[in-house]
C-alpha cells in the first residue's frame, strides 16, 4: 500500500482524479441549499455494494439533513490515500481492517472517540475482536461495516465416500483423512486432495498460530522464526514431501477462479479447505447441489488450547483526514452500528454480525446454516486477526514468498522464516525510528 509519501504512479493518480470528478460531480460543495451531501468510497461490487447500497437509500430516507453518495471505488485503500495526500479525500471510506493501522501511522484518518462517545458507542457493544480491528493506539479510528471468522469447510459426499463419518477434531486426524480422501489419476497426478495448505492460500501467514506462534511481539521484534510459527510451517510442509512440490503445483494449476464454477473447492477437487463465512454465498451461487458442511479448524493434538482457532477480519468504515463533512459522515457511520441496520447489511453479505446483542429474527432469516458456527469462533480466545503493524502489507509479502520457499521445498521453514525475520527486522526498527521522530516534530 502506498503512504503519504510516496510517490504515485501516474496511471493510479488518474484513476484517483477520475474518482474525485465522480464524487465532485455527485456532490456540490458549493453549499447548495437543501441537505449537506457527503461523498461515501465503497470498495464493494455486485450484491455486496447493493446491499451497503441499500443501507445509505434507508439512511437517505430515514432524515432530510443529510444525503450521501456512495462510490464503488476499486483499490480503494491506494485511492483514498492519494486523495488524502491531495486534500481532497471522501467523507467515508470503505476499508479493510489491517488498512487501520497503515493509515493512522500515516495521519490519514481521524479518531472517533469523541463521536462514539456522544454517540453512546460502547467497546461492550461488540465481538472483542472485532472491536479490537476498528481500535489502534488505544484510540477508536474505524467501526464496523462487516465482519468475518473463518472455519474448515468440508465436503461431506468426499468424507462419506471414504468412510469417514465426522470431520476431524485435531490436525492428526485432518492429515489422516485428507490423506484417505485424495484420489490419483492413472498416471499418478492428484485428482483430488484432501486438503492442502496453500489452497485458498488467503491465510499463509497464519499456520503458525495453530502450534501458539505470534509474527510480533505487539512491541518490536518481528518473531517469525520462534519455534511455533517453525512448527506450523513444519505442517505445511508435511504436504509438499508427502505429495511433492511438482506434483502439487501442477494440480494446483488446474484450479479456476475463486468466484467461479471451477474453484478448487466447488468443483469437488479439493475435499477440505479452510474459509470464511462468505463461502456459504458462492456454493449457493456456483455449486448449489455440492454437499459441504463447516466445523472448527482443527488444532495439534499437542496443543488443546488452541482449539477454535480462527482467523477474523472487517471491512471498516473511517473518516479520512480533511473529510469535509466529518460530523454528517459520522451519522451515516452511527447509523449503519444501530443494531436492526447492522443485521440487515450482513443478512445481505450473508455474514455474522460483529455485534454482541443479535436478533432472533437474525439467526431465523440467515441462509448460511453455520452461520451460529462462525458468530461463536469470533468470541474464541483464539481469534486471529493481522498483526496491528503498520508494515504488515510487506511483512505480509515476505510471509508469502517463505510460504512458497517452504510450499516448494526449496527452504527449511527455519531457514524460511530465519530469512524473513533478518530482512523484517531492520525495517520495523527504520519504521518505529520514523514515527518517533514525526511524534517529536508533531508536538
């Protein structure tokens, strides 16, 4: 992700002034008389931006003060930090949780805590982990639009097939089903496996949290290569010298797209996977005769207290800085937290709700038949989300490139991970040193 800083490339430049012109041509800062209308950038498409889409048409008619326009911006994280750089940004921006901590280190957003206070928005109102993705720094810079946790989702007709008669609790027992389950062709090319690590791929970075790993010590010290984040990466591995790395690349290979009839999983070429609550929509939409449930990912027998691990993730709301409208922003923001709204937007998305107090109409009207599954993993002490570092895209970059190191048997995972942390570190210290010294010209 690009920082204030930096310099940008000339063609995201034009596509950020073409966002600007939309938004100006949308919204008339000449203080036209009628209600104040404040621009809203909105990464979504398709039935995820008509659903937020829904929501400010409700907000537009619930009061006549105030009107809102809504985007959909691709890139919006790149996008609204080029208009926050050229003093020209959105009122609302759309973002992902780990752009949080990018964009207050970059003074690109502004805090809450004054409007959720007024407001009556309480940290009690919400799941703890997400309530911790919209916080950084102890101050509140971002609420919620939607919420995900994520479980193994499984093909039951798979397992059956094979005589398996319940998922697997502990990662022993996955290994040895996905082993049962995967099927060769004559010329001994996987047809089907079982499972594999890098199929979604979405979460390469966190097989280490299974065996208790963390990639930071929430301080300053990238801790990649401690012996659990080498244990789970050690798992990882277990696939490619079991299958080999050639032979599981080439299959790979065969996968199509992930919104499509041909993704790995839909397509019954992968039997288990691991995936968020927004799975149930696609098999709906792609698959809708597959025959699949979801249960808890499972941990190492070794480690029970790992049990219910879960990776959590939010799409955001924030105010950028120099948002003209930050007090009418706020009210749409507030709006969409009201818990009959909030329910609505993610009975759209097909989501869980990130807030503690849920209807019961909620749970009755929800399609996905888990979706109670993945409400209670986000309460799980085991709750993942990314680490709150500003650097975490190219921390993230780093993890991956080990991932595929290790995937390919090319690294040990010590020697993978021992690589990551000596080139992570230095730039983490340069990182900590830069924004101590713009604190210190700051006050």
């Amino acid at each position: 992700m690009i920082r204030l800083n930096d310099i940008a490339l000339p063609g995201l430049a034009l596509a950020v002034l073409a966002a600007i012109a939309a938004s100006e041509k949308m919204t008339d800062r000449s203080n036209p008389p009628g209600p104040v209308r404040i621009t809203y950038w909105e990464k979504w498409t398709g039935a995820e931006f008509d659903g937020i889409k829904g929501m400010v048409d409700d907000f537009n008619r619930s009061q006549n003060r105030i009107h809102v326009d809504i985007l959909s911006i691709s890139d919006v994280g790149n996008k609204t930090m080029l208009a926050v750089s050229g003093g020209i940004p959105p009122d609302i921006a759309g973002l992902w949780g780990p752009n949080v901590p990018q964009y207050v280190d970059d003074n690109a957003v502004i805090p809450l805590d004054d409007f959720c206070l007024e407001a009556g928005i309480k940290e009690e109102d919400y799941i703890p982990a997400y309530w911790q993705i919209a916080t950084y720094k102890g101050h509140v810079y971002a609420l919620p639009s939607t919420p995900a946790s994520t479980a193994l989702h499984y093909n039951t007709r798979l397992l059956q097939e094979a005589g398996i008669t319940k998922p697997p609790v502990t990662l022993e027992e996955m290994d040895a089903m996905a082993e049962k389950m995967t099927k060769k062709n004559p010329d001994g090319t996987i047809k089907v496996a079982g499972f594999l690590p890098a199929e979604p791929g979405w979460w390469n970075w966190g097989w280490g949290y299974l065996f208790g790993g963390r990639l930071w010590d929430g301080k300053d010290k990238i801790t990649a290569n401690s012996a659990d984040n080498v244990k789970g990466f050690e798992w990882v591995q277990s696939y490619s010298k079991k299958y080999g790395p050639a032979q599981v690349q080439s299959f790979k290979s065969g996968f199509g797209n992930f919104s499509s009839p041909q993704n790995a999983f839909m397509s019954e070429q992968v039997a288990m996977e691991i995936q968020g609550v927004w799975m149930h929509n696609y098999t709906s939409l792609y698959a809708p005769k597959l025959k699949w449930a979801a249960s808890p990912f499972p941990y190492p027998s070794t480690r029970p207290d790992r049990k219910d691990t879960t990776f959590v993730d939010m799409d955001v709301l924030v105010i950028p800085r120099g948002a003209k409208h930050p007090k009418e922003a706020f009210e749409f923001i507030r709006f969409v937290q009201e818990q009959k709204n909030m329910e609505k937007l993610c009975l759209s998305h097909q989501k869980n709700s990130p807030l503690r107090k849920v209807s019961d109409d909620f749970w009755k009207r929800h399609g996905n038949p888990y979706i109670r599954l993945f409400d209670r993993l986000a309460y799980s002490k085991n709750a993942v989300n990314t680490p709150r570092i500003g650097i975490w895209p190219e921390y993230q970059s780093e993890i991956n490139n080990a991932f595929d190191e290790i995937a390919l048997n090319r690294k040990t995972p010590q020697d993978a991970l021992d690589a990551v942390v000596a080139r992570m570190q230095p730039k983490l210290d340069q990182y900590l040193r830069r924004l101590e010294m713009r604190q210190k010209v700051n006050h």
